[in-house]
C-alpha cells in the first residue's frame, strides 16, 4: 500500500466485505466503466457486494459472471484488501486474479463500456494522482477510492511479476 493519511487508513471501524476480480486474458486485465452506483464513469474490474451464504471468493465468480458474461477458467487467487468507501459504508474489497480466456464480454446494465488493458497502462492513465485528484472535486471518497483500486493493483502488478 503506497498512499498515507491518517484517518483516511482507520482499519478499526466496520467493513462490509465486497469482491472483485482481476480478470487476465494474456497479459491484460478486463476493466468495466461504471454506469450504475457510485462513481459513475469510472473504470474498474469488475466486483461487488459479497451475498449472505456466500464466500468471497464465490461473489467474485458470480460478479465477473453477472457483470461481464464471463468465468474463471483458472483458480482464482486473492492478492489483495481494498478499502473503499461508497453508499454511505465503508467497504472492503478483496481482490482476487483469475484466468479468463473463454467467452466475449456481455456487460450488465451496470456497465457502459468495457476493455482488456495493459494494468501498467490502466494504473498510468485512471488510477494516478492526477485522476485522484480529479475525482476528488467531485467527492474525498472517489479520490480515496482511486488510490486504493491504485494500491490494490500494485498488489496485483507485484503477485503477477513474481
């Protein structure tokens, strides 16, 4: 984790758990632009609220699955807990990596657009300082979530290079 501030890092108040996945076709990863919920515009791999009765792990699949049309063809792996803020809650994400080479892409109504990126490329150019800073004219808390996606990419950047 790469970004500091204070009260904006407090670990000691409650979570509600949400997944996501970095979705990996070669050495790309799918990104979703939002178009329903907080953030709207924003680009960002497909994840969402965990179920009742469900494990993490289980939301991610079922997140790639409802959000894009596609599934893990590999085991999914966790790399890493992302803090978010949004809907009035405080959210953590965690992220898993995944193998998806099968399937087109069929987004939901959640989403308006989609892409396979380079990470490299989607942490220059959606998830930099300039684009925190960007998002937070609009709100704190889309900046503070610009860094953490930012933080738990890293995350990912490091897993994948290992």
């Amino acid at each position: 984790m790469e970004h500091n501030g204070g009260a904006e890092r407090d670990w000691t108040h409650p979570y509600h758990l949400a997944a996501g996945v970095y979705a990996m076709r070669g050495s790309q990863i799918l990104i979703l632009e939002r178009a329903a919920g907080m953030m709207l515009g924003f680009w960002s791999v497909p994840g969402g609220i965990v179920d009742p009765g469900e494990t993490p792990m289980e939301a991610a699949a079922r997140e790639l699955f409802e959000e894009a049309g596609i599934r893990p063809t590999g085991p999914l792996w966790l790399i890493a807990a992302v803090p978010l803020r949004g809907y009035g809650k405080n959210l953590l994400s965690l992220r898993y990596a995944s193998q998806c080479d099968d399937g087109d892409v069929q987004l939901s109504h959640e989403h308006s657009g989609w892409k396979w990126v380079d990470p490299e490329t989607y942490r220059a150019t959606h998830l930099s300082n300039a684009e925190a800073d960007r998002w937070g004219q609009s709100s704190a808390d889309d900046a503070f979530n610009v860094r953490s996606n930012r933080d738990g990419l890293n995350d990912f950047l490091r897993w994948r290079n290992h």
